[in-house]
C-alpha cells in the first residue's frame, strides 16, 4: 500500500485557480448526500449488537453510512486539496442547515383533519434543535480537521503512503467529532446516561475508524481511478487553511 497511487502530475493548489475538473461536482454530491442521510436516518437511534464475549454492545445507527462522508472527504483532499474540500464542507454545512429549517417548518404546518399521522411524522422528522446544532458544530469541525490533518500529512509524507494519512486523519478528525457531537447532543437527555453517553461516544468513533481501515483498498481504487481521470496530484504547498473561506 506505498505504492503511489497514480502516475498523475504533481502540482500546488494554486497551479489550479480556474481549472474545472470532471468528476469533481460528482464527488461533492456524493458527498452531501451521505451527510443529509446520516442526519434524516441515523443520528439519533441508539441499536445493539450482540459481540462474542462482550454481549450486547449499543451503537449509533448512524455508523451503517456516515463514516462514508469521511472517507469521501479524505478523497476529496487527496485528489483535488484542501481548498476546494473547503467549499465541499460548506457546502454539507449549509445543507444540513437548510434541511433542518425545511423540516421545522414542515412539521410545524397544521395537518389536514383527515391525516392521522402527525404524531409519527413529528417523532421521525422532528428536528431536535440540541441535536441539529450538535451534528451541525461536529460536522463542522471533524471535517475540517480530517482535512487539514490529511493535506497536512500529504505534504510532510511527499505524497507517499496513502494509508497512514487516511487513517491519521480519520482518527483525529472522528475523534473531534464525537467528542462534540454525543456530549453536546446527549448529555442529560432522557434515556441517555452518562455511561451510555461515553459508551456510545467511543465506540462511534472505534467503529469509524474501523470502516476507514476496511475500506482503504476501496479508497485506494478511487483516488487512482480519479487522479488518472483529472491528470494531477495535489499538494497544498502554498495553501491558506483557514476554513473560514469558501473561494479556492
């Protein structure tokens, strides 16, 4: 897995200021995709498992797809840098923020006297406001560190060992995002112990890294494919990480 993953032209993120990419508008898609499913979907239920040894072990459902948006986001910097994984991350963020206000309203509309299941409507779209504002600043913040963390490691490492900078990132940057998402979102709710909460915290964040090493080969298959497509590999020499910027 040292290997380099693609026979691409090496170039900074500021030798590509205008540049259109292929694949590029497919990618950020997927992405915001991912992200608007795993908070319609998943964020709040709590499943169990039973695991040899250990019995029943609760996690966040949310675990089945989520870890994808990090994986896409570990593609995006490798393939295109951090500038334009900013602009994707902003884009998730106003997403997220729009889907929220759009199911807010929605819920809130009088139901018709015929329609029986507000009730059952409220409970699956119901938007949280504690929960919205938790997904929304842990989103926020893991993405942007497992980005950074990731250009960062590409240019220290020179490019090399694909594997150890995905991994890397998605330790720090999951762990970022669970250590702000649970406790801000769970801490003192109903039904959410103190226990439960530190429970499920770390292991949403074992289990994301675990995707993250099981699909290393599927990431590797992806970004060759993509970099071969586009014809480059980016490096974010030169580069402003701040995240508080959309332009590239």
């Amino acid at each position: 897995m040292d290997m380099d993953v693609s026979p691409a032209v090496k170039v900074t993120a500021r030798d590509l200021r205008g540049r259109d990419f292929r694949w590029f508008d497919y990618v950020m898609a997927a992405f915001v995709t991912i992200l608007l499913l795993s908070n319609v979907i998943g964020a709040g239920k709590v499943a169990t498992i039973t695991l040899p040894l250990l019995g029943p072990w609760p996690f966040g459902a949310g675990i089945l797809f989520f870890p994808l948006s990090y994986i896409i986001g570990d593609v995006l910097t490798e393939v295109y840098g951090y500038a334009r994984t900013r602009r994707v991350i902003w884009a998730g963020t106003g997403a997220v923020l729009f889907m929220a206000l759009m199911s807010w309203i929605v819920v809130a509309l009088p139901p018709a006297p015929s329609w029986t299941n507000q009730a059952a409507y409220e409970t699956v779209f119901g938007q949280v406001p504690r929960i919205v504002l938790a997904s929304v600043c842990a989103f926020w913040a893991g993405e942007f560190v497992n980005a950074y963390v990731m250009a960062r490691m590409k240019l220290w490492s020179g490019g090399r060992h694909l594997w150890m900078r995905t991994i890397g990132s998605t330790v720090v940057g999951q762990g970022v995002d669970s250590l702000i998402f649970y406790p801000l979102a769970f801490w003192g709710a109903q039904g959410w112990t103190t226990g439960l909460v530190v429970t499920v915290l770390y292991t949403q964040w074992a289990l994301k890294v675990g995707w993250e090493v099981l699909l290393t080969p599927l990431t590797y298959l992806v970004v060759g494919g993509l970099k071969r497509a586009e014809g480059v590999d980016v490096f974010d020499a030169g580069t402003d990480f701040t995240p508080f910027r959309a332009r590239v």
